[in-house]
C-alpha cells in the first residue's frame, strides 16, 4: 500500500510518575509579568510582503522562493468582503501543496461533493481559463488563517493566538489600522521564549525536564505518528499532509519501520512548483530526501540533513533547541538514540517512533502557565481533518493511489524531455516553468 495514513506505533514503557506541573505558581507569575513587558513589535520576525488578489498563483510561489519568505499577505479583491481590510488572506506553502494536491486529485472527487465545494469550482474555472489568482488559493489549506494584534500587543497576546494553532500573527502599526509593521510566527515566539529561559534560571530549570514527564495531551508521548514509506511517492506524500492537516510527515524506511528523515509542505513546494514535468510527482521519498537533504557544505557550508528526532529522556528545553534548529514545526519523539545526521538508509535497526513534540505544544504549555483560557493547540488540526474526510472516502473508494502510477494532472498533460528528476537541485526560482496551470487541472465534466 502507498499511503500510510498513519503509523500506529505502541510502547510497553509505563508512564512516568513525575509529571511537569504547569499550575501558575510564584515563579510562574513573574515569568508572566516580565512577558507582558515586551510588545509583539519587538519580536517581528518576517516583513508584510504583500501582492495583487489577481496574481498568478505562479507568480505567487516565484515571489516566495525568489525572496526566501514564509509567507505572503494577499491584498484584498476588488469587490470582496472584508474591504475596510487591505488583505485577504495569506498564502504560503502549506496553501500550495493543498492546490497541488486538489488537482492531482480532482478526478477522484464525486460530481456531488464538488457541488458542495463552491472554492473548488471557482478553482477549477479559473484553471480552464488559464489563470488561478492567489486569493483564491489563500488559506486552502486552512493552516493560515490571518490574525492582527495591535501595536501595543504583548507577548501573552502573542501565545493566546499561537497556542489555538495559528503560525503567524500580523501587527498592526500605530499610526494606521490598515499598516501593518511586520509579522511574528510561532517559531519566532519560541525562539523569544527559549533565550528568555536562558537568562532566567528558574524558567530554564523548569523546562529541564524529560519529555517523558509531559502529560499534556498534545505532548503524550505514545500516540500515533503521521508518516509516509520510504518507497511512497511525493504525490503521497503531498495528499497525506493535506488529509490530516499538518505541515510535515516522518518518512521511514520500509522494512525497519526507521525514521529517516522528515518532509514538509515547504519541501515539496520548492520541488514541484519548478518541475517542468509531471514525473516528480512519481519520485520516491527516499530520492527526494536524498537530494534535498544531503550535506551541502561544498555549496553553502550548511548541514542540509539535520536531525528530526529526540529521545524521551531529552528534556523540553532541549527539544526546543531541536525545533528552533532544524526550522521545523514538529520533531519526532523516538526510543532509540536519534538518527543520525548522516544521510544512510542501510541501518537495519528500527527506530520506535512514539510521539512528536510540535512548536505549538511547546508555546500551549507557556500559555497555561499564563493561565490563559481555552488553550487547544490541536483544535485547527481536528478542524482541517474533518473537512478533508468527505474527500478522503471519495478518494478511497475510488482505489488508492500507487506511486508506480503516471502521476499526470491529467490525461492529456504533455511530456518534457527534461524530467523533474534533474531540476530537483534547482529549488531557488520558478525559471523555467512553462506547464500552464490549465493543463495541470483536470475540468470537470457536465
């Protein structure tokens, strides 16, 4: 089978006794009150680029490889509610692999189901026109939805929005509502909080604590993982990330069950989106870690294989440091020592997976010690796989998928003499992209 939807993995360890407390306490309360001293502003990590509502989704993607963002605001349509608000939405990788992934996959839907899917039609038409404008693929992901503090929001404000799910917060400047002074993520917060702890000792010997003393529900150690085989193709890949709403998958090696590697929405995006051919839908994962993920020292002198994994007795601090060094949202919890940063995939030995530690756990966990209310960081996640599941069972029972297959967008999509295969090292523009995006999306028939 080619999808792994998940990897169900069970653990005989008994749960530890000591749990981690995040009751607010005396240290606790100063922590919080030295948070609410620092404004949002003063942690922006990643500036508003915007552009048109009516930019091509080509162009879209060419503005976030060329410039190396994250993100993009998509200003809002003429004639399109909410107007008082110059942006629409926000579009970024996440938001391409779920496009990519609906018209690899648009024969599969039922006529009835795509009734019912207003977005998807309008999608459709606007690929049979020859143009898919960004603001209609903004947030089809659902994992980005656009939020605004203002000037003068503190840090606390910052993990009540974060610990609910979302990734990145815009702020608004003081002289005007519709101005925006830059954007704050996530991990730029957790980045915040781990040199915090650094100079606050009480705070550092509080998370100094293994992972295996965690009992928040979205910390558990022994839950299932998200993964895909070794040998399942990025197509694969791309619909498992878009069914179960997440951002990035283990990819374990077929016959040990060991983790190899990881792959995210923003690897596949910086793959695909170049390929002057359909075929790089086809690649086995294995290929593609390989070649986006091997030690590049000759180019740039960075390591392009970190490690994704943590042990249970590696402390919290510890996997912050992993998150914030590997530029990940998750990293996977495993039994064995980590893997390592060589990319090998001989090792017999089997890796047990039990569990993922995520940026969004992490910042949960500062805001119950903020004693902020209604804290659930996998709400957005429950939310994107319950409206994938109608998809889900049209995709199902028309017949899995098999990496081995065409992996065309269509029947009728043309050949290219220059396979994806020899552009997978070309990551850093859209140079060469000539598939008309029409070609790529099946239209449906009346």
């Amino acid at each position: 089978m080619a999808m792994r939807k998940r990897l169900s993995v069970s653990s005989t360890r008994s749960e530890s006794p000591r749990v981690l407390s995040t009751t607010p306490n005396a240290d606790s309360e100063e922590w919080v009150a030295a948070w609410k001293q620092v404004l949002a502003k003063d942690i922006i990590d990643s500036p508003v680029m915007a552009v048109d509502a009516e930019t091509s989704v080509e162009d879209a993607c060419e503005v976030l490889l060329s410039k190396e963002l994250i993100c993009l605001a998509v200003k809002t349509p003429q004639g399109r509610s909410p107007q008082p608000l110059p942006f629409y939405g926000l579009f970024d990788f996440a938001d391409v692999n779920a496009f990519l992934t609906l018209a690899a996959t648009r024969h599969k839907i039922g006529v009835d189901e795509l009734r019912e899917k207003p977005r998807v039609q309008e999608i459709l038409k606007a690929a049979r026109d020859g143009k898919v404008p960004a603001h209609l693929v903004s947030n089809l992901s659902e994992k980005n939805p656009m939020e605004v503090l203002p000037h003068d929001a503190n840090i606390v404000s910052l993990l009540t929005i974060f610990s609910r799910g979302t990734h990145r917060v815009l702020i608004q400047a003081p002289s005007s509502s519709s101005e925006y002074l830059g954007m704050v993520s996530d991990r730029g917060l957790l980045s915040w909080m781990a040199k915090y702890a650094q100079k606050t000792p009480t705070l550092l010997r509080y998370l100094s604590v293994p992972l295996a003393t965690l009992a928040l529900p979205s910390l558990y150690l022994y839950l299932s993982v998200i993964a895909a085989k070794a040998s399942d193709s990025v197509l694969d890949a791309m619909k498992l990330m878009s069914d179960e709403g997440v951002s990035s998958i283990a990819v374990v090696d077929d016959e040990t069950g060991g983790l190899l590697s990881a792959v995210s929405v923003t690897d596949i995006g910086r793959i695909v989106v170049p390929a002057q051919s359909n075929q790089v839908l086809t690649t086995p994962l294995k290929q593609l870690i390989t070649r986006i993920k091997e030690p590049d020292g000759s180019t740039d002198g960075a390591d392009k294989f970190p490690v994704y994994s943590v042990s249970p007795s590696n402390t919290l601090f510890y996997a912050m440091q992993k998150l914030l060094a590997t530029s990940a949202h998750r990293v996977f919890v495993t039994e064995e020592a980590p893997m390592s940063s060589s990319p090998s995939y001989s090792s017999m030995t089997p890796t047990n997976l039990c569990g993922i530690v995520s940026v969004v756990d992490v910042l949960s966990l500062f805001a119950r010690l903020a004693n902020i209310a209604d804290i659930d960081p996998t709400r957005m996640q429950r939310h994107r796989r319950a409206s994938s599941t109608s998809s889900n069972d049209s995709y199902r029972s028309s017949g899995s998928f098999s990496h081995r297959s065409s992996g065309s967008f269509s029947h009728s999509s043309r050949s290219s003499s220059r396979t994806s295969l020899q552009r997978l090292g070309s990551v850093s523009s859209l140079e060469g992209f000539q598939m008309r995006w029409a070609d790529r999306v099946p239209v449906p028939e009346k």
